[in-house]
C-alpha cells in the first residue's frame, strides 16, 4: 500500500512544481501583455567578468563578443591573481573590442572581491555578471534587450560536459534547474548563477549586505538573491535557450565533488527556510523511496520492483523532459532513471563531506 501513495504523491508534487509551475513561469516573468513594460536598453548595460586562471576559455568567451549582432556598453573583466597566461589573452589585438581589464589589489582575492572591485567602476543602470568560462550564441543580447525591466533577472546557466562519458555530471544540475523554474512560476526561486545574472545597479547598491557575508568567499550570487528577496524586490526568471549562457562540467570525480560542496556550503549559509524545508521533502522521499525498494528485495517481489522503478522513470522522464529538450540536453535526460536512482546517496554523501571537506576552487580553498 505505502508504494501507491509514494508514487501518488511524488507524482503530484513533480507535476504540480515542475510541469504545472514551468509552464505559468514564463508568462509570469514577461508581464502583463496588456500593460507595455520598458524594455532593457544595452546602452546601460556594463557586463562583469571575474576571473582567476582562464586562459583556455576566455578566447572561447572573447570569440563570443566578437560573433554578437549587438553588445553592451562596458566589459569589465576583473582578474583575481591569475598566475597562468589568462592576462596575456587580452594582449592579442586581433580581437578587434574594447575590455576594461582590472586587477585585484595584493590583500584582496576571491571572485566576491573581484566583483566588487567592478561594480565600484559601473556607472550604469545595469550588470549582468557572467563567469569567464561560459560561451553564448550571437543573438543572445539581441534577446536581453526584450527583456522587460526588474530588478533582478535570473537567466538561464546551462552544464555541458564536452565528453559524453561525462554527461552524467549534468543531470542533478538540470533537475535542480527545472525545480527552480517551477518552484518561481508557483511562489519564488530559491537558486541562481551568479554566470548570468541581470541587477539592477542602484537597487544592488541599496540591498547589498556584504558585511553579513564577508568572510565567506563562495556564494556572491545566492547573497544578491537573498538582499533583493528580502528587500521585496521584483526578482524574476526565464528559462529559455536564447538568454542561455553554457559553461563546461568538471573533469575527473574529485573536481565534481569539489565543484558541488562549493555550491552545497553556499547554499547552507544562505539559510534560505523554502530551501531548507524543500531538502528536508527531498530526504524524506529518498529515504521512502530506499525503504520501499529495499523491502521488494527482502520480500523478492522483483517483478513489483520493476513496476516500481519503471513508473518513477516513466514519470521522472515525461515531468522533466520540457527542461532537458529546452536545452536539447538529450543524453542527460536519457541517463535520469540511473541518475534518480543514485542521488540519494550522492546527496547523502554530499550532506556527509560538506561539514568536514573544505573545498577547493581555482588552487584555493573556499573559506567557509
């Protein structure tokens, strides 16, 4: 009896989130049709980049600006100590655009430092950050300047692993991306990147709480998000490929798991209380989930156990495939049924590591 209710709440839930709030999400971050809002001019637009030994993707980056129908006022890129050629990138005149290239005082490091140290040059009504790795298409800011105005946008950051062996780096972020989407098309968003992410400069100004976190060198975008979610701000989302930026997985499992304890401690120092309570629903459905397939297995009811497993991926598969094809992420979302059966226990692991690993980000550790 306990598996039916599972599947018949899990369902519900996955339904009502991210199908049902996926899909009220996008005309709730456009606004009213019938009222014109103002649009986002690019000729108040000032892009910051921090970065720290990136010499491989900022040709991939600069590539980008070059290839763009249209650009925003300033790029600033703000280098964190860099001690490989990532400097010497901006050297080659063959590129042919105008960068501001600032560097970070002795005394100051970190990606949270690099951007403020930017956002004292902005003289603009927006930024939108953006990290040194990420690529975007050549219409992408034809399509920012559609966006209506808020004071704060999240955009869409999108994984892709560059091996296929390694696509299955992508799922949890891709799932944890869909939630999000529909957890803001129902209430609000409990997540963002920092990758992508669109403010309004003087209301930044306003909110910011850089002393309540100051000592934490991870997590400026989860930060911005929390001031301007607690400044009752107008915070909205859009989950569409032509506002995408698209950024490289990790190499090598130990690069993963260092890569998400970075975002597993952020995330904790928010104290989001919607994030909070959604992680503890996500461990209880875990542990009902492993306790239902554990008791098919002692009672040998393997064939129910099929029938179990195959309904949870049939659903899984439907619920999230608008999120994954949006993206045309089709290797991902063909490895969901052995990824949702696995993240249970990465997740515990995770939980298990984050209060004794310090992780590392760039040769550094991550101060906590």
């Amino acid at each position: 009896m306990e598996i039916p209710i599972f599947l018949g709440v899990y369902t519900i839930l996955l339904v009502g989130i991210v199908l049902y709030g996926g899909l009220k999400h996008r005309p709730k971050a456009r606004g009213s049709v019938t009222i014109p809002e103002t649009l986002i001019a690019l000729s108040e637009v000032t892009v910051i980049v921090a970065f720290r030994n990136e010499s491989k993707q900022l040709p991939l980056l600069l590539n980008c600006l070059q290839r763009s129908h249209t650009l925003p006022a300033r790029w600033i890129f703000v280098n964190d100590h860099s001690d490989d050629n990532s400097v010497a990138v901006f050297g080659d005149k063959s590129w042919g655009i105008s960068v501001e290239l600032l560097h970070l005082p002795r005394g100051k490091q970190g990606k949270k430092e690099a951007l403020r140290v930017g956002m004292a040059q902005v003289t603009t009504k927006w930024v939108l950050t953006m990290d040194a790795d990420v690529v975007f298409d050549h219409s992408f800011f034809t399509h920012i300047q559609k966006l209506p105005e808020a004071d704060l946008w999240i955009l869409p950051v999108i994984l892709v692993a560059e091996n296929p062996l390694n696509q299955w780096q992508e799922v949890d972020l891709h799932i944890t991306n869909a939630v999000n989407v529909g957890l803001y098309g129902v209430h609000r968003p409990v997540i963002c990147s920092g990758a992508n992410l669109l403010f309004k400069t003087e209301v930044f100004r306003q909110v910011e709480d850089w002393e309540a976190h100051q000592s934490i060198s991870s997590g400026d975008d989860m930060f911005t998000l929390r001031a301007f979610r607690q400044a009752k701000r107008d915070i909205r989302l859009l989950s569409d490929s032509q506002v995408a930026v698209y950024t490289p997985a990790t190499r090598g499992f130990l690069n993963f798991m260092s890569q998400r304890l970075r975002w597993v401690g952020k995330t904790l120092h928010v104290k989001d209380h919607l994030a909070t309570f959604l992680g503890l629903v996500q461990a209880l459905f875990s542990l009902t989930f492993y306790g239902c397939l554990a008791n098919l297995v002692l009672e040998q009811k393997f064939e129910q156990m099929l029938i179990f497993l195959g309904f949870k991926s049939l659903v899984e598969m439907v619920v999230f495939a608008p999120y994954f094809f949006r993206f045309q992420r089709f290797g991902p979302w063909l490895l969901l049924p052995l990824m949702q059966l696995l993240n249970p226990l990465y997740h515990f692991l995770l939980l298990v590591l984050a209060p004794f690993v310090r992780p590392r980000w760039k040769g550094r550790l991550v101060n906590a």
